[in-house]
C-alpha cells in the first residue's frame, strides 16, 4: 500500500511540479526583464527547489564517450556484451586496436543506487584497462515471470560473469558486493574453476562487520529482521513490468540516506538558492550534478535484500565460517590463486576499519606475497573509489597491484 500512496503522492504533485517548471522557465528567460534582477533570480531559483524536491529522478547516463589513452583521445562505446533478466554486463569498449591492456570486471553496489554512482571509478579505470561492470537493472522493470533475485543468485551471476570473461580478468568488488565476490571466488577456487580470476580488489566492504560497527551496521543489529520485512518490503504497484514483485522500494532507501546527514542535505539545497540568487551558475551546477546522481534511486529485490541483513549484517556468515550458497560451504580459505588486494578510508562512517581488511584474515591458504592492504588517510566511504584522493592517491596502488598479477 505505501508503494501505491508514493505513486498517488507523486501524480498529485505534478500540476505544481510544471507550474514551478514553466515558473523557472519564465524567470530564467534572457529575454524576460525581470530575469536580470534579484527578484527574478529569487523567482527563478525559489521554482526549480520546488521541481527538483517534486520530480523523480532516472538513472543517470555513464556520459563517458572518450577517454585519454598516452596522451590522446580515444572514443569510448558502451556495449552490453551479456545481458541477464537483473543485470547487463556493459562494456566500455576503446577504440583501440592491437592494445592488450588487463581486463577489469568492476562491480557495483546493488544497494540503491545505479552503477553510474561509479562513473569517476570507470573514467580512472578507462586509459588502462579494458573495463566492464555490472549494470543492474531495477526489478520494478523486471517481470515476475524472471522469478527472484537472492544472495545466492548474486555469487552464481558473479560466477557466470567471471566465467563469461575468462581467465585473465580481474575483479574490482566497490561496498557491498565484497562479499558476494568473496563467495563466488571462493567456491570457484573449491571447484577449481578455470575462470578464477587473477585478482580480486575490494574496497571498503562489510567482509566483517564487527570490526568497528558504524552506525549502518548498528541500524541492521537493533532490529528483528522480522520488523525489516514488514516495515520496508512492498509490492511494485501496477504500472510497472515487475508489478507485484517484492521490493525495498528506492524511495524508502532514499528517505534513509537522507536522515543520515540532514541537516547537511538541508544546508546544500539553502545553498543552492543563495547560488542562484547570487548567478553563481558554477556553484549552482556542481550542486545540480551531484544531486541529479543521489537522488536516482532503484527498489532492491526483496529477498536479496533480508538475505544480506541476516547473513552479513546480523549473523556475520562469512567471517563465522558458516556461509553457504545453494547447499556449498563457501570457503576463502580455498583461495590459493586469485591475488587479494583490500582497500579501506581511515574516516569511513559506512563500512568500518578493518571490516573489509578482515578479508586477509580469512583466505589462510594465499600466500603473503599476492596479498595487500590500503589504508588511504583523510576519506570517508565515497573517497575510496571516486573524487581527487581516489585518483591520485588510491588508484595507482590497484593500478601496480593489477598489473603485479596480470602477469602471473
């Protein structure tokens, strides 16, 4: 039913949302007087909040067509080489000829928001490496008849997509998929699989979350998952190809990042409006692009969803010993070839020191040589894959760290 009310919410919305929308435009025109005083721009600026905080936002575009290979541009195309019912695997193919740079499979949260919260991960990644990443559909598109999306559909597509790519890949693993990548190299290695990759990076995963719980993992223990269930699960309403499916709607999601940091969020939309009023466009701009990417949100599969509550956040299955996909242990410890590297952000206030580092605990059998470990000073969460320190200081760790192992 609160699916249905959001919907119902958000129609009722739009005859104001295009009165603001026609207001904004009005105000803003070149042509219109007014738009070059300060009440026209308080107009103006005072209409699109109004918009903005009434629309609903689509996944953003990669917007990725080049990239800087030794110096000069290259166009880059993005292909879906394998498409799956919950997740297309998109390429960004160079157009490049005769260069063999290391293969990267980078796989993004499926944690409510869409891949393209990875772009500047992608545009690093690009000049040296052939890069592709998972992709993942919302399941309010996807029909019932494409049945559910657990865990363990998860770890199998991780292992169909590593089989898909061959050998010589290498995976990047960003937040929450550590662990589903973990278990998918893990029974690969138990079945020694010949697609095992030859590197497994995660970064700033819940491998352990009773190392230094953040306030994330406190709000996953303080609750029966009994009370997830029937608090946050809904059903797609009709409208939608996946009607009737059970899902953590991304509205909901939404609402808990944002209570997170209000008072912030508050502070950058009053700010926006200052910009606006001052014709500040750059600040105003930065301030719409980041945004325009937070605010885009996917509904997750509801069984996928109170399967990582429990088995990772509450019972802490792979740290315990005690994980298991479709009736196989999952075992690190059968990890002998994949090289390990983990990444962490000392002032990460979603995934804790040495949550992700616990993953060198716990593959015993690897040697020493193919494992390491980054602590990278001054960054939170979203300073470990994206933003200035990511490039600079992160990256050319992964970069020597893959091609260490592309070699192998």
């Amino acid at each position: 039913m609160l699916y249905q009310l959001h919907e119902f919410q958000h129609h009722a919305f739009a005859p104001m949302r295009l009165l603001a929308e026609t207001m904004q435009t009005v105000y803003s025109h070149p042509w219109v007087p007014l738009s070059y005083t300060r009440f026209g721009r308080a107009v103006a600026a005072g209409a699109e909040l109004i918009e903005r905080t009434t629309r609903r936002y689509p996944k953003p575009p990669f917007n990725l067509p080049t990239t800087m290979v030794d110096g000069e541009a290259v166009g880059v195309t993005e292909e879906v080489v394998l498409a799956t019912p919950f997740c297309h695997l998109l390429r960004f193919r160079r157009a490049l000829l005769g260069r063999r740079d290391p293969k990267v499979l980078l796989v993004a949260p499926m944690s409510g928001h869409f891949a393209t919260l990875l772009r500047g991960t992608v545009e690093t990644l690009l000049p040296e490496h052939d890069v592709y990443i998972t992709d993942w559909i919302d399941p309010r598109h996807v029909p019932l008849s494409e049945g559910e999306f657990s865990l363990d559909d998860y770890i199998d597509l991780i292992s169909e997509l590593l089989t898909f790519l061959g050998p010589d890949t290498h995976i990047i693993a960003v937040c929450q998929p550590s662990v589903p990548v973990m278990a998918a190299v893990s029974l690969m290695a138990a079945e020694d699989h010949p697609c095992q990759p030859r590197s497994m990076t995660l970064m700033g995963g819940p491998i352990d979350t009773r190392a230094n719980p953040t306030k994330v993992n406190e709000m996953a223990t303080q609750k029966p998952l009994e009370w997830f269930e029937r608090t946050v699960i809904h059903t797609v309403p009709v409208g939608y190809a996946g009607r009737g499916r059970q899902v953590y709607p991304g509205f909901l999601q939404l609402q808990g990042f944002m209570s997170m940091n209000l008072e912030r969020h508050v502070g950058e939309h009053v700010k926006l409006f200052q910009n606006m009023v001052r014709g500040d466009g750059d600040s105003a701009e930065e301030h719409r692009a980041f945004y325009d990417e937070y605010l885009s949100v996917m509904d997750l599969p509801a069984d996928y969803y109170l399967q990582t509550v429990r088995k990772v956040f509450q019972e802490h299955h792979l740290p315990r010993g005690i994980m298991e996909s479709r009736g196989r242990r999952v075992d690190p410890s059968m990890i002998r070839h994949t090289a390990l590297m983990t990444v962490e952000g000392e002032k990460d206030d979603i995934t804790g020191l040495g949550q992700t580092r616990a993953a060198h605990d716990l593959c015993v059998n690897l040697d020493p040589s193919r494992q390491r470990y980054h602590l990278q000073p001054k960054v939170g969460h979203y300073g470990v894959f994206n933003g200035r320190r990511w490039r600079e200081e992160v990256y050319p760790h992964v970069r020597e760290f893959i091609r260490t192992h592309d070699r192998d």
